[in-house]
C-alpha cells in the first residue's frame, strides 16, 4: 500500500502550490529538510509554482519524511492556508519511494541516508561447469567503494536469466517495494548486504535514495547479459524497468560497459576485471574533489585502453565505453562523511 503523500501526491501539489513559499518556509521550520536544500528550493528561478512544490514533495520522500510531511499538513495553521487538505485522506497505509530529484546547481541533488541503492548481481559458477574467477575480487571492490560513498550495497549471487530480470523489475517498481521489505521473501534472489568489510546475511530493510546502482558481473553478448543458467537477458530489459518512473521518460541513465561489441573483457583470475578495478580506484581518486562520474569514467577509459593482455600467441587490447548516456546533469558522488 502506498504512503498517503505518494498515493495524493497530484491534488497535494496542486493545492499547495497557491502559496509554495509558505509551505517551504513550514517544512523547514520543523527541520524537515537542512538548509542546503532549503536555499536549493528557494533559489529555483525557472518553473511555475507547481514545479517547485513538485521538487520540494519529492525531496521529502527521498528522505523518507512521509510521515512527518503529513503531521506538518495537519497543522491548524497549514490547513487554514491551504483548507482544500481537509478533503484528502492522509490516512497512513504503507510505505513507498520515489524517483531522483535534481538540484539547482547543474548537478544532481544526493543527499539522501543512504545514498542510494547498489546491487550487485555476481554470476559465478554457471551451470554448464564453468567459473567466473576473479569476479569475487570485483564485487568486493565494487561493495567496498559504493559503501565508501554511502549506498547500502546488496548482493545477489548467481542469478539465471529469470532472476535477473525479476529481481530488477521488483527494485524498479517502487510500490511493490514494502513487500519486499519482508527479508523471507527475498531469500529466493540470494541477497547478501555488505557490513563491516564483507558480504552478510541481508538485515536491513530495501529503501530507494536518490540513486540507484546496478553492477552486473557476468558473461555475455552484445547488448545482452548471461545468466547462470547460459540464457541471455537484454540489457534493455533491464534499463525498460525503470522508464517512467521519471517526469521525462528514458532520462537519467547511465549504462558504462567493459568493452565495446564485438570484443570480449578481459579478467584476471585474482585480480578481477580492469575494467571494474579502474573504476573502483578511479572512484576513490575522483569523488573527494567533486568530480562528476563522466571526468571519472574518461580515466577508466583511458586506464583501460592502455592495458595489454597476452593470449593466443598475441597481445591483446581492450576499449570500455558509455553505452547509453541520458543524464541531464553532473553526477557527483560524495564519500559518507559518517
């Protein structure tokens, strides 16, 4: 069931958008957002009214500050402002999140507990006999990282194609998010969290931030990944899940691959991948200073591009690319500063 913002989420924005200052002035008031995002909101200069309630109500969902928001709508002085809120239903049901919110700075607005959401799907061992190894090395690289930036970081194990493409359309559909948060029923996907260093039983609940990380370490094709059972799963079925999710559908993507197609990635059987070894350290390197994930993304490039692998009796080179870039932004990522 949905929380009552989300579910009048519509009739809420256009009711308050009469007096949107009124509302951001009361919201922080009651400490609901920091004053970073207060002067964000504030400083919006483009858009009508209903634009910047519209961010303003996404924030707080981010956060999670549902139930506090609706105590705020609930206040006499709010409802003497705004008295057409006496004609919903803000009655909790349940618990959802929402989609990512931009901010005012030409860089998108992280500032959600946790970051976000980083899921790590890791095939090793497939079916057929055979063993990705050094991919162990890469999904613990990844977790420690993403950690280090503040995401809750989740694993699932071994994924066929059917789990992979079912564990993905259960994280993109946002609502269904509460049943999930029973632990029992996610055991059939094998999710482990990372905590302390490594990979334990999952605890915590499954909540959206304002970011969300996919990282697939697997065999596959062009434009395809392999699931453990050998079937592949289009990585367009995987991006798909989550269009409309957003006011402008197909927006706000990145997809980065280890090589471009027609050739396959290489991985070192201790060491991990380059490609996923590059970007962990290129991560660590870049994030501190504020720089976006493209600068960073140049480097692994670059870092992967100059690698020489030997096989076959030839020495071998490899190219990793953005496959798909639909950010209207600078993604900036920043180390948890807890």
């Amino acid at each position: 069931m949905e929380e009552p913002i989300v579910r009048n989420k519509t009739a809420i924005q256009g009711i308050l958008s009469t007096d949107h200052q009124y509302i951001l002035d009361k919201v922080f008031e009651k400490k609901l957002i920091t004053r970073r995002d207060y002067n964000n909101l504030k400083g919006i200069l483009k858009g009508t009214a209903e634009d910047h309630v519209i961010k303003l109500v996404d924030n707080l969902i981010l956060k999670g500050r549902q139930a506090e928001f609706v105590k705020v709508l609930q206040c006499d002085d709010v409802l003497e402002t705004f008295p057409q809120l006496r004609t919903l239903d803000l009655e909790h049901t349940g618990s959802t999140v929402s989609p990512s919110t931009l901010n005012t700075d030409n860089s998108y607005l992280l500032s959600s507990k946790p970051t976000g959401l980083c899921v790590i799907i890791n095939n090793e061992n497939f079916q057929n006999g055979t063993k990705r190894r050094g991919t162990e090395k890469d999904s613990r690289s990844l977790a420690d990282v993403f950690s280090w930036l503040g995401f809750h970081v989740i694993m699932c194990k071994d994924q066929t194609k059917s789990d992979m493409e079912q564990v993905t359309k259960h994280l993109a559909a946002l609502n269904d998010l509460a049943a999930l948060n029973d632990l029992a029923a996610l055991q059939k996907y094998k999710l482990q969290e990372w905590s302390d260093g490594k990979f334990t039983t999952l605890r915590k609940p499954l909540r959206h931030g304002d970011a969300f990380v996919c990282c697939i370490l697997s065999h596959g094709a062009e434009g395809q990944v392999t699931g453990v059972d050998l079937k592949r799963l289009p990585i367009e079925d995987i991006t798909s899940a989550f269009d409309g999710q957003h006011s402008s559908v197909d927006a706000d993507f990145l997809v980065a691959m280890a090589t471009v197609k027609k050739y396959q990635a290489t991985r070192h059987i201790e060491d991990g991948s380059c490609f996923i070894q590059s970007l962990c350290k290129r991560l660590r390197e870049g994030c501190p200073g504020g720089d976006d994930i493209m600068e960073i993304l140049y480097r692994v490039n670059n870092d992967v591009s100059q690698k020489k692998f030997f096989g076959s009796g030839a020495v071998k080179t490899q190219m990793s690319e953005a496959k798909k870039m639909t950010l209207r932004r600078k993604l900036v990522f920043s180390p948890c500063s807890s």
